[in-house]
C-alpha cells in the first residue's frame, strides 16, 4: 500500500496548470494530499524549499536585528515584516489545504472548454512565473554589481554579519552575492508566486462566468437552458469556494504590499542616510516594479469576476426586455430564468471579509503611496530648514 503516493488534487484542469508551469509552483507549497495530516504538513516543512525559506528568514532575521547600524530603523522594521509575511504566508496555505482541496474538486467538475487558456494567455502566466522565480536573482545581481564598481566594502560586509569571512575579496563577494538572494528569495518567492496563482485561478473563474453566458445566451429558446443556468451557478460556487481558501492569503499579500510598496518609497526619496545612495536606487526601482507589476495585477485580476458577473446582468436585462417589449414568443419558466440571472448580484472576492476586492483599491493604494511622498518630502524640508537656521 503507497501510504505517501503522491496526489496533486490541484491539477484541475490538469493541461491547463501543465502548460503554463503552475504545477511546479502548486508543488512547492506543498499541495499535494487531499487532506491536511500531520504527517503531510511535517513532510512539506522537511521539504526543500521548505527549508530553504526557513533558513532564509532566520539569517535575514538575523542581519536585520544585529546590524542595525547599517539599516535606518524604519527599513529594518518593514524588512522583517515582509520577509516574516513571506513565512506566515507560506504556513497559512498549508493550513488551507483542506479548503483548497474542496475547491479543486469542485472546479474539476467543470466542463474543460469553460477554461481554456488561449496562446497569449498562457505565455502571459509563464512570463508571471519566470518573473517569479528570478526576480530575487535579479536584485541581487543588480546589486551585487553596483558593490563591485562602486567599491562599498562596508555595505557588502553588512551581508557577512559585519566582516570579511575570506581573505579572498571575490570569495567574500560570492557568498554576499548568495546571502543577498537568500534575503530577497524569503522576501519575494512566496509572495510573487502566491499572486500569480491567485490571479490565474481568478482570471480562469472568470473566463468561465463569460463563457458560460455565451452558452446561456445561445441556450435561451431550447431545453437545454436550464442545464446551462446550473452551470452558471456551479461556476459560481466554485468562486465562493475560491473566496473560503484563498481570502487570508489575499489579506496577507496586500498588506506585504503596502509594507513592500512604504519601504520603496522611502529608498527612492532616499529617507535613510546609512545606506550608499546606488544601492538605495537599485534597491527603490525593483521594488517598485514588483508592486506595480504583481500587486496591480493581483486587484486587476481578483476584480474580473464581479465585472464579469456584471456583464451577466447587463446581458440578462437587455435580453428580458427584448422579451417583454417585443412580444417574442418564449415560455414562461425561461423567462422567470432570464429575470433571476438579471436579479443575480455580483459576487465579490474578499480580503479576510474585511473588504471587497475592486480596482477602486488600486485607486486607495496609489492615494496613499502619493501622500506618503508628500509627507516624506515636508519632513526633510524641515529638517534642511533647522539645519539651515542652526
């Protein structure tokens, strides 16, 4: 008997996941047993990339809490907040795996044509992942690069616990080019590949709601309507599901986001003083860019299934008024149909209930981001001007 057989539940559709390399980042959190026992959970924390990340976390927790000499407080704060979410993020999926699992079932059962990714959109998704994986290699190189030319012994010594380990100057500037990606992978991995997978299962969601209203729409005068509603609904049910599992990681994601997006801010308005002006630079516009590219992404994408349930209404009004006012001949019980999924309200994903997930936060996010500059920008005219009248 294969008690540890391997069971990837979350393979639904199986070509889908396959073809855009989704299944490598489902297997690294670990989702693979139909029902969360300690023995899964311990075999995923001895995982590799278990380990990886754990061990990450603790030496960056370490270079942040002991040279603090080297990090402006606030930077050292928002760091192990970030590189903390990373870990949290990463249990608290391994304590969903239960309600992952119910939604996978469930979003097997529908039809494989419902969601169905084109050429474009699966490159789209394998761009996302690839992102994923090197943009920590990315940052480190980049910065790596400018302590060589620049000659900032000090700065790269901070990533050796504050000496050289070699007598060697390119042995010591290897293994900070490594701790440097240990600290971005624990700080990155997990959140980038999170969003990737929550945007792609909310974008095939709602690919499959405006699918399937095509199917209704061509359905209306046949028997056949009422199976396709069904349908529709079980789509819908599959979303509620996705909310159940996915709505504290979502929570979780934004609010390392904002932590992400304060602490860019503060390297590009060069807040800190400790750290060489390059680095901060480097350091700023990368982490922009995550924020920018992965945190609008995610709203854009968790946002389509309420707009695509809105476009459901809109279709089912027009079309219940062509049947009232044009007195086409249609029967009783599919004209109640059409009035109920004109009555549908939109469904909204969920941060942890706390509040719905629309593009009006990117809207939110960017406000704050704006005020954020401008206060940063009035505290250091301040203190130029007390510097000045001293």
């Amino acid at each position: 008997m294969k008690i540890f057989r391997k069971i990837n539940f979350c393979e639904a559709p199986k070509s889908v996941t396959e073809d855009i390399w989704l299944q490598w980042v489902i297997n690294i959190f670990g989702l693979r047993n139909h029902a969360l026992t300690f023995p899964s959970y311990f075999r995923n924390i001895l995982s590799p990339f278990s380990l990886f990340l754990h061990v990450s976390f603790l030496y960056s927790a370490v270079v942040l809490v002991l040279h603090k000499q080297a990090f402006s407080t606030k930077r050292t704060l928002f760091d192990i907040i970030s590189v903390s979410l990373s870990v949290v993020i990463w249990q608290q999926i391994q304590m969903q795996s239960n309600k992952i699992c119910d939604f996978c079932t469930e979003l097997k059962k529908l039809p494989g044509h419902l969601v169905l990714l084109n050429v474009k959109e699966k490159r789209a998704f394998q761009t996302a992942i690839l992102i994923s994986f090197l943009f920590p290699s990315m940052v480190s190189v980049a910065l790596i690069s400018a302590v060589v030319s620049n000659d900032l012994t000090e700065y790269k010594n901070v990533w050796l616990f504050g000496k050289s380990i070699f007598r060697n100057k390119i042995l010591d500037t290897l293994v900070a080019f490594i701790c440097m990606l240990a600290f971005f992978s624990s700080k990155f991995l997990i959140p980038l590949l999170s969003t990737v997978v929550y945007s792609f299962y909310s974008y095939i969601l709602s690919n499959a709601i405006r699918n399937q209203n095509e199917n209704i729409v061509k359905a209306v005068n046949t028997k056949i309507l009422p199976i396709q509603i069904k349908m529709y609904y079980r789509i819908v049910e599959c979303c509620r599901l996705f909310d159940n599992c996915g709505k504290v990681t979502i929570f979780l994601l934004i609010f390392m986001y904002c932590c992400t997006l304060y602490t860019a801010l503060g390297h590009l308005l060069r807040e800190s003083t400790r750290i060489p002006g390059v680095i901060l630079m480097i350091e700023g516009i990368f982490t922009t860019f995550s924020f920018v590219l992965f945190a609008v992404s995610l709203l854009i994408f968790a946002s389509e299934i309420p707009k695509a349930m809105f476009e459901t209404r809109k279709e089912f009004q027009r079309l219940y008024r062509y049947y009232l006012l044009e007195e086409v001949s249609i029967s009783g019980k599919h004209l109640k149909l059409i009035k109920a999924l004109r009555d549908t309200e939109p469904f909204y994903l969920t941060a942890w209930d706390f509040f719905r997930i629309d593009k009006g936060l990117i809207l939110s996010l960017f406000g704050a981001a704006l005020s954020f500059c401008l206060l940063i920008m009035q505290l250091k005219k301040v203190n130029l001007d007390t510097m000045g009248n001293l």
